[in-house]
C-alpha cells in the first residue's frame, strides 16, 4: 500500500536545506530586533553607505550582533553549498557538505578578519580597512537573507531546485559579491588618494580571495 510513498529521513538534504532557512531567519529576527545598532547600519550600506564613513562612536555595534552576522555569513556559504550540490545531484551526504560550507565560510571569515587586523596597523589603509570589514559583515547578512528565502522556496519546490537550483544559488553569491566590490570601490575613492592604491587593495584583498574560492570550488566539483 505504501511502496511508491517516498521516506524522507530528517538528514535528507531537502529537509536539511529547509531547516536552515528556518535557522537564518530566526536569526534574523533575533538581530532585528535583539541589536537594532547592527540592524540600522545594515541597511545603511544599502541604502546610504555614507553614513557608514560617518558613523560615530555611539553607533557602533553590540558584540553580540557582531557575532550573530559573523554567523549568518558562515550559514549562507553552508546553505549554497548544499543547494548546489543537491541540484546537482552530487552523491554526498548533507553534513559533509555542511561541514565542507562551514569550514570554506569560517577561513573566509578568518581571512577578512585576519586582513583587517593587519591593514589597521598602517595608516594609509586603516580606516579603509575599518570600513570595509563593517560592509563585507552587513553586506553578508542581505545575501543570507536572500539565500535563506531561496533556500525555503526550493525546499518546498524540490523540481525548481534541481532545473536551476545551483545557477540561482550561484548568481545570488556573485551579485552580492560584486555589489560588495563597487561598495569597497566607493570607499576606496574617499579613503585612498591614488588611483593605483585603489587597484591594488581591490585586487589583493577583494578580487584574488573570491578568485581563490572559485578555483576552490571548481576543484571539488
């Protein structure tokens, strides 16, 4: 009577896929509404980056919602790995692909961290490198949220998941990325004088990391 219903065990990709846009957007919320000082600069590198150059001491953010953005962005690169593999029907279990996401997002992570922390210390790049560690963070929580709304949409349509599952997931990263660089551009014209100074910061500390994960990721494909 039941041999053509499918099981689907809780570590089914699908439903994995759909537990976490559940997880993102808790998050969310949590941050909305939890630490309102991370939540307004948000939305200021989308709407009015200025006032990002502009904030003052009293603006800055709780550590705790620093925290949650910092997860959010390791989350978003754990749920497009997953998607892209499962659209692509790649024979690999969902925690291996889970742990593969979280290890690529955290050295990212590390890796902007770590690249803040040196360009701090030398003056013709420390408030360049201030700024553009706070948009690189919010930019990360808009693309989590889109990717966790993509994630709920293709858990719930599995068929529109595996026609162009992995080109939305993909093109979703690359917009947001590139919309982080024109952002990292726009900085770079207020905080660095020469023209050349500006090419070379965005193409040592923006271009190369992202051309290093996609060679990453072409690899493992």
């Amino acid at each position: 009577m039941y041999e053509s219903v499918e099981i689907n065990h809780l570590d089914t990709p699908l439903i994995v896929l759909f537990s976490l846009s559940l997880v993102i957007g808790i998050l969310l919320m949590w941050l909305r509404h939890g630490f309102p000082r991370e939540w307004r600069l948000a939305g200021w590198v989308l709407s009015d980056v200025r006032r990002i150059w502009q904030r003052s001491a009293e603006e800055a953010p709780r550590s705790g919602g620093v925290i949650i953005a910092h997860l959010l962005g390791i989350i978003a690169v754990s749920t497009i790995s997953l998607g892209c593999v499962t659209a692509l029907e790649i024979n690999l279990p969902a925690y291996k692909t889970l742990a593969m996401g979280s290890a690529l997002g955290t050295v990212t992570l590390s890796y902007r961290l770590l690249t803040q922390w040196v360009l701090v210390r030398f003056h013709r790049t420390k408030l360049i490198s201030k700024d553009q560690i706070v948009m690189d963070r919010h930019l990360r929580i808009w693309m989590t949220a889109t990717v966790g709304a993509l994630a709920l949409v293709f858990s719930l349509l599995p068929q529109w998941l595996s026609i162009l599952g992995s080109e939305v997931f993909i093109l979703t990263w690359g917009g947001w990325t590139l919309f982080r660089f024109w952002r990292i551009f726009q900085t770079s014209k207020r905080r660095l004088s020469h023209f050349w100074w500006r090419i070379v910061y965005l193409c040592a500390f923006e271009i190369l990391p992202v051309l290093i994960i996609i060679q990453f990721i072409m690899t493992i494909l």
